[in-house]
C-alpha cells in the first residue's frame, strides 16, 4: 500500500511551483490564493520538509522542492495523456457515394444501416443526384453510374447488370399478357434519351403484342415515384428488378409474365488522381459485397 499525501496538496504544489506564483496556481485551479498557500503547508507538514521559500511577493523552490517537482510534473503530464486517450471521441471520416435518387432511396437506404453497424467510424453521405458529379472535384469519392459508359478519367468496375420485367401488385390480378389491354400503363422518363431504354414500347415489340398504345398511361417524372405507384396498385410498370428487389421479396410486388428486358450495367467509379484512402475502400468492399452476396 503506498504512503502518500493527500492528492489535492500535490497538485497545487506543481501548480505553484510550475508557475512560481500561488496566484497564478490559484487562477489555473480555479480556487483563491489562500486554498493554494493553506493545500501547500498541509503537504510540507504531511512530508516534514519545507517545499518553498516564502518572500515578500515572491515564492522559491527549495532543495527538496526542486527534487519534487518534476517527479510530479511528468507524473500529471502521464495521467493528462492517458485519459485524454481513454475518453477523446473516436474521430470519424466521411465518405461522399453520388447515387441516382432512385437508387439511393430503393436500394442504398435500406441497405445502410447494416454498413454503419460493420464502420460505425465512417460518416457515409449519399449525394442523390442525376447529374454525373465532377470526381475530381473533391465533391464526392465514389459514384454509382448507370449506364453503358465508357468513364473517360475514371477507375471503374461493373457491379452488376440491371434487367426490367413487367411489374405489378398482386391485388390488380394481372396474370397474362393479355391483361394488358385493360391494364394502366405506367411510365417514367428516363435522364438520358437511349434507344436501348427498357420502355413499353420496346418491350411490347420484343414481346410480339400488338393493340396496345405504348404511349397511354400515367408518367412520371421521377422513378421512385412510379415504384409508389405500383405498389399503390396504380397500375402495371416496367421497373429494375434491381430497384424493387425489396417489394418482390416481401410479396408487394410481383412479375406476372416476362419477357426480360436487359438494362445498363451499374458502375462502381472513382476519381483516377484522387488517392484511395482506407475509408473509402472500405465503402467499395462493401458495395462488392452486396452485389456478391445477390448473385450467388
């Protein structure tokens, strides 16, 4: 067991002997001059030694004084350190993923959670937008692309590729393609104009239907939108089978008849000059994962 002085008279020796002024150990400790100069007397008379000399205005080591000192002061200096290292908060880093709104929404956000739980340490931010984001601007380190490509100036990787099917809540009944022709067509305009766009009319020409205005119908403007609208059981709707993997597992949704139709590949990219940082690469690892994990 040691033997040692009460603590409080220990820390405002070092603080006075620091400074050399009982005043300036006072301010720093947050107590009056008179506690500093009454904690110091207490520890010289728990010690037997006189720790300072006292004149008018102005305080002295002594021998003894200047032997304590610095054993105290690296002994403070030591528990500062470890506490501060035992309770700073864990700094954390964020990461900025640029997501169509659509594929933010139905596929990302349900999704993120299970990402923070595995990084609790990284701050990912999704940036929806339909804009392709500058990556070398530092305004977000990876994007999820969809498309044919090619990414000039980009590192990119293929996470999967995309195909839309006739989509429908179990409640309007649809069961063959001959249900279309009393069917609501449901619409929404693709960003970027490409005849390879999985539309109805691409569809009902590769399905071999005729008798069906392609054009008739509700649109929308905004994707997720039409996803509502189909659970809502507005009607029947070419949708990635991608986006609405959710609502087919829950049953919300489902394909009545095919045919398939292909979509664009969904690209992984990052700024080739920017530096990979751990961080990021975590967030990378984690989308291949994903994608893994629904193709096996």
């Amino acid at each position: 067991m040691r033997r040692l002085p009460p603590l409080i008279g220990l820390r405002a020796f070092e603080a006075a002997a620091r400074h050399l002024s009982f005043k300036r150990a006072a301010h720093e400790l947050h107590v009056t001059p008179t506690a500093i100069s009454h904690q110091v007397r207490q520890l010289e008379e728990a010690i037997g030694v006189s720790l300072f000399e006292r004149r008018t205005r102005q305080v002295l080591l002594t021998a003894a004084g200047q032997v304590l000192l610095p054993v105290l002061r690296d002994g403070f200096d030591s528990f500062a350190r470890v506490i501060d290292g035992l309770s700073r908060t864990p700094r954390h880093t964020v990461v900025t993923l640029s997501a169509t709104p659509a594929f933010a929404a139905k596929w990302l956000v349900p999704r993120i959670a299970a990402f923070r739980t595995a990084r609790p340490d990284i701050d990912l931010t999704l940036l929806a937008t339909l804009e392709a984001v500058d990556l070398g601007s530092g305004v977000a380190d990876l994007a999820l692309r969809y498309g044919p490509g090619p990414y000039p100036d980009l590192i990119a990787e293929t996470l999967t590729v995309d195909r839309f099917a006739p989509v429908a809540s179990p409640r309007l009944g649809i069961k063959k393609t001959g249900d279309l022709q009393s069917a609501t067509l449901l619409h929404f305009d693709w960003y970027r104009r490409d005849s390879r766009n999985p539309t109805w009319r691409r569809w009902l020409k590769i399905a071999g239907i005729d008798g069906i205005d392609a054009r008739a119908g509700l649109r929308f403007t905004d994707e997720t939108h039409a996803i509502q609208a189909t659970v809502a059981g507005a009607g029947i709707a070419l949708h990635s089978l991608l986006l609405v993997s959710d609502e087919l597992a829950q049953g919300t949704l489902e394909v009545p008849f095919g045919p398939e139709l292909e979509g664009f590949s969904l690209h992984l990219v990052r700024g080739r000059d920017r530096p990979l940082s751990e961080p990021v690469e975590a967030v990378q690892a984690w989308l291949r994962t994903q994608f893994t994990g629904a193709r096996q």
